[in-house]
C-alpha cells in the first residue's frame, strides 16, 4: 500500500511540472483525487485487507490525500499569478492613446420648449404640478363640466380604456385635483403628455404635449389673464410680440378665448408660415366656468380665475422652425443633432 501510494505521489509531482495551465492542472486534480482517481481507487481495494490492516491504510490514504490536495492548490495558486499578470499585460490600457471623442446627446426640442416656457412661468411665480396620465372620466371630463353624453367630447377622439377609465385628453384634470385639494389662492401650470385618437400627419399625432395653467384667487378678471398671457408672450419671443384674443368656446371656461400671436416669422407682415395673415395660434384660455368652481368646492360667488392650455409641440416647431410634427417623433439623429 505504501509502495503504491508513493508511486502516485511521484507521478503527481512529476506531471505538476509540465502542466502552465489550470485547465490541465483541473484534469490532473480529477485524475488524482477524483471518483474515479487514483487515490479513490486504493480506497475502494481496502476490502481485500484484513481487519487489522484497514486502519493503517485508510490513515495512509488520508495523509496522502492532504498531501497531494496541498501540492495541487500550491501549483493552481502559482497559475492564477501566472495568468493574471499574462492578462493585466495582455488587456492593458494606453491611457495616451488617442481615441474618438464621445457624442454628447441633447435635450429634445419639445423639452427646450417645455424649460423655456415653464421658465416664464415660475418667474411669474406659478407652481408646476403633475398628475396621472392614466385619468378617471370623473376627473377628465365630469369635473370640467363635460357630463356623460355632452356633445363637446366627441371633439377629444379619446382613447377609453373603459367606460370610467381614460387615457387623458388633456392636462386639465390636474387642474381639478388641485382645486379638489387645494384652498384659493391657486396658481399652478400642469405639463405633461396628453393623447387623442388623431391621425398621424404634419401637424398631428395620437400622442402630444401641453401645459395648462390655472390661476384661482378673489378678483381674478380677464384683464389678468391678458396681462399673464402678455408677458408670457414678450418672455418667450420678445418685446415686439402682441397678442390677439379671439372668442371660442370650451366648457370648463366661460367666456373663452383663443389667441393669436404677432408671427415670429414676418413679424405681422404676413408670410408662408402665417399664411399671410401676420398672426398664428398659439393656445386657448378664458376665464374659469363657475360651474367647475362649484363642482371642486370652491365658492364661485367669492373667488374667480382663468385658464389656459399651450401645445408644446407647437411653440417647439414655431421655436426651432420645425415644419413637421413627425420630425420630433422620428428619432432620426440628423435632425436631433441640432439641438446639441
């Protein structure tokens, strides 16, 4: 037994020094002390021996196997140096060497526009506010004095989820929630994405951005709105820029308004972009309907307010000369590049 046990020792010894991989080191540990190894092999003879003699082996055979377990990690441990000092000087990094600069990304467009406007905003001391895009008809619609049936949403193309549950139309129902939330005085702007069940073209798609603002306090009067709307105007696109007001109709404002900006383009003298009629559209407001008051708990007899809603995708193509709404949908990194 000893004779044999020393045989697999030298064995073992002399294979350590031709193995320089752990790959073959592994299949020399398998070979050795394995199920099938040879160490496990004079193990499993042990049943030829005598009763006396079977203690003295096994005590053998474990002294080996400690032995030849801590050659065999010796040798493993001498490998791994090895390797990883071959990889460290295989994979090092040239720090002098000239690379490629990396692309820097940008803000989208219709995100300037957004910082842009919410920057005219919070300076009149307006305070941002978001809400769910996933909304309750109650919130979306009732509450905006737009009961089940009223003819008005059918101009919303709105995508139901069921028949309580919708996609917002608008980021009107902000509004509601705050003022459900909220005592006067209230002065909020509301962004975020909305959408409706348009056709994708120029000027349209099923998924775009507003920002509605909302201010609610005693005395509020439509001269405030014109004053607020005014300023926002010079703010954005200059001393030079006037703004027109045209009657409308919405439901949740009454009167209403639709309002029109000097062209940016012509500077009121008329041109393509303008059509030739020196003005372009830029949002709708009016003056709080009273019922919406009453419906959000507020008492209309004491406080009154205004509203406005702005599309983001507008004032970003009108900002950055944009003639297509798909151009800002596309992903196309040409057109993207312009903004870094």
């Amino acid at each position: 037994m000893m004779k044999m046990i020393d045989a697999i020792k030298e064995q073992t010894q002399a294979d350590l020094k031709a193995i320089n991989s752990t790959k073959a080191l592994n299949e020399l540990r398998v070979k050795v002390l394995g199920k099938k190894g040879d160490l496990t092999a004079l193990l499993r003879g042990m049943g030829q021996l005598s009763a006396e003699e079977r203690p003295k082996a096994g005590a053998l055979i474990n002294a080996a196997r400690e032995e030849l377990q801590a050659m065999l990690d010796k040798k493993e441990a001498a490998l791994n140096a090895l390797e990883l000092a071959a990889a460290l000087k295989n994979e090092a990094v040239d720090v002098t060497e000239p690379r490629p600069m990396p692309r820097f990304g940008s803000a989208h467009p219709v995100t300037l526009a957004l910082n842009e406007v919410l920057d005219c905003f919070t300076g009149m001391g307006f305070e941002v506010v978001e809400g769910p895009e996933v909304e309750l008809d109650h919130f979306n619609f009732e509450l905006l004095n737009l009961p089940k049936n009223h003819p008005a949403r059918d101009a919303q193309d709105t995508f139901y989820i069921d028949d309580n549950i919708v996609l917002r139309t608008h980021t009107s129902p902000v509004q509601a929630r705050t003022m459900l939330s909220k005592k006067p005085p209230i002065r909020i702007v509301c962004p975020g994405r909305v959408f409706r069940a348009d056709e994708v073209d120029a000027s349209h798609s099923p998924v775009f951005h507003q920002l509605e603002g909302l201010v609610i306090d005693k005395d509020v009067t439509m001269a405030d709105l014109r004053g607020t709307l005014n300023a926002f105007a010079k703010r954005l696109y200059g001393e030079g820029i006037v703004t027109r007001f045209r009657p409308s109709f919405f439901p949740f404002t009454e009167p209403s308004a639709e309002v029109d900006l000097t062209c940016v383009n012509c500077h009121g003298e008329g041109c393509r972009v303008c059509k030739g009629t020196g003005w372009i559209e830029v949002l709708g407001c009016g003056m709080v309907n009273p019922k919406v008051l009453e419906m959000c708990g507020i008492d209309s007899k004491i406080y009154s307010g205004f509203a406005f809603g702005i599309g983001l995708e507008r004032i970003a193509m009108q900002r950055y000369g944009v003639s297509d709404m798909r151009l800002l949908y596309e992903g196309d990194m040409r057109f993207l590049d312009q903004f870094r």
